[in-house]
C-alpha cells in the first residue's frame, strides 16, 4: 500500500516548476537551434531576436509580441548533430547536451511510471506482445538499435511527454503510474538545468550589454537586460529626462519592453542610416 505522502493526489509545487522549466525549454528550443547556424556576435538583442524584430518592423510595425513567433522546430533538421554549418559552438553543444539530458530523463521516467505492454493469447494460446498496446502514440518508446523510439519526435515530444507524466496527465489507457516523489525530484533538477543551459547558451540568463549605438531621444546609454524566463528589456541611463515615450522603470530609467524594442530598434536603425548618410 502506498500512501498520500509517497503519490500526492494533486500536482505539487515542485512538479509545476518542472513544468514551467520543460515548457521554457520547447519555446526556446527553435531559438537554440536558429543559433546554432549563426555567428555568435557581442551585440544586444541577441542575433536571431533582432532578426524578428527586424521582421517585425518590416511587418509594419505590427502590435503582435513575440508569442506569436510560429514555432520554426519542423523546417529545422531533425539530428542537430547533422546541422549543416554549425556556426555557434556553444549553442551546438548546448542543443546536444539538453537533448541527451531530456531523451535520458523520458526514458527513466518510462522505467518507473510506464505500465509495460500487454500480452495477448493467440489461437494456440500463446503468449504475444499486444501489437495495439505495444503502439500507443501516448507510450514512451526506447531507443532500440533498429529504431530511434520517441527520439525520432524530437526534443519537442520528450519534454511534453515528460510534463505530462509530471502533471499526472489524463491516462486513458492505465499506461502510467503516479510519478515517486524521488523521480519528481530528478526530473525537476534535469528541467531546470536544461532550461539554465539554453538560455545561457541564448544570453537570456540575466545578463546586461551596453549597446554600442546612443539613445536616439537624447543620447544617453542604452543597456540590454535579459532575465531567466522573463521578457527582455533595454534601459536607458539618462532618466526620467530622456524625452523617449516610454514609462520608466523603479529606478526611473526609460524603459522598452515587448512591442516597444520594435519602435527602439526602428529609431536605432534610422539614426544608424543618418549616420551612414552623412
Ligand atoms: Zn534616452
């Protein structure tokens, strides 16, 4: 018999953290793996940012935040590994090693909470695999030296399919048992090293850069802050008096956010053409 203590009834805390780690790991995964193939240059925002801001501002300017970026994973290759011309090493080795980490994790998990398949009698009763249990799309399959398993999804389905044995997902076909609380422990450490590994490799591990380019309102120091898991921003140094129309932030510095990094990286890129012209 186990107890409330061992299986709690309710996802806890923890295994919402592990969750949110997981869900920050797919949405940036696409991020990671643009990175890969682009030159790492010390400018803020980071490259493949200011490529979406540069398309937003072709995009006229349009009002959308970034959680309208489609997900870019399908039209990526699949292996990393194979990635053509990797040009960022450091985002290469991160994409490798979080996706080692992940793959490793779904499978220990699918050792402990995976119900294993069916057997079924034929009509000379024998005893045979059940071909439909063995198949069902909501199983974690092991890589085997014949077939890649559920890797062959990608990163994107072992961190869903690992959320959902965290958050102790509907499971229709009795397939799962409740997570152990000393799993729950592994999986939200793996998590949150994963999501940690990402976003440094990405410069959104809470980092600040001093933009080389002037504030275009009144030509004070522009700096770039970036926080785990939280939107980026850039500050500038002036003040209160700088006349850009934004809010300030607690320490009264102007302040971009979200939408508005796009009216500050037109107002850069206007002030960067004037000086080109000149
Ligand atoms: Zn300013």
């Amino acid at each position: 018999m186990t107890t409330a203590l061992d299986y709690p009834l309710t996802p806890s805390p923890l295994a919402y953290r592990a969750d949110d780690d997981l869900a920050a790991v797919r949405e940036q995964w696409g991020d990671l793996l643009t990175a890969i193939g682009q030159r790492p240059l010390p400018t803020w925002p980071p490259r493949e940012r200011r490529g979406y801001l540069d398309q937003l501002a072709a995009d006229d300017r349009t009002e959308d935040d970034e959680q309208t970026v489609e997900p870019v994973v399908g039209r990526l290759p699949l292996t990393i590994r194979e990635h053509p011309a990797p040009l960022n090493l450091d985002a290469l080795d991160a994409a490798v090693e979080v996706e080692r980490a992940l793959f490793g994790l779904a499978d220990r998990v699918a050792e402990q909470v995976q119900r294993s398949v069916r057997t079924v009698r034929d009509g000379r009763g024998r005893h045979l695999t059940d071909p439909d249990d063995a198949a069902d799309p909501a199983r974690w399959q092991y890589q085997a030296p014949t077939s890649p398993g559920s890797r062959a999804y990608g990163l994107h389905w072992a961190a869903v399919w690992i959320a959902g044995r965290v958050l102790d997902e509907d499971d229709v076909g009795g397939l799962f048992t409740s997570m152990p609380a000393r799993l729950l422990d592994e999986v939200a450490a793996t998590a949150r090293t994963a999501r940690r590994t990402v976003e440094r490799a990405l410069g959104r591990d809470g980092r600040t850069t001093d933009l080389a380019e002037p504030c275009p309102w009144c030509g004070g120091q522009l700096a770039g802050h970036t926080r785990p898991g939280g939107e980026p921003g850039v500050t500038c140094s002036t003040g209160p008096d700088c006349t850009a129309p934004v809010e300030t932030d607690r320490r009264g510095r102007r302040t971009w956010k979200a939408a508005e990094l796009v009216d500050l990286w037109v107002a850069l890129d206007a002030a960067r053409r004037r000086t080109a012209e000149a």
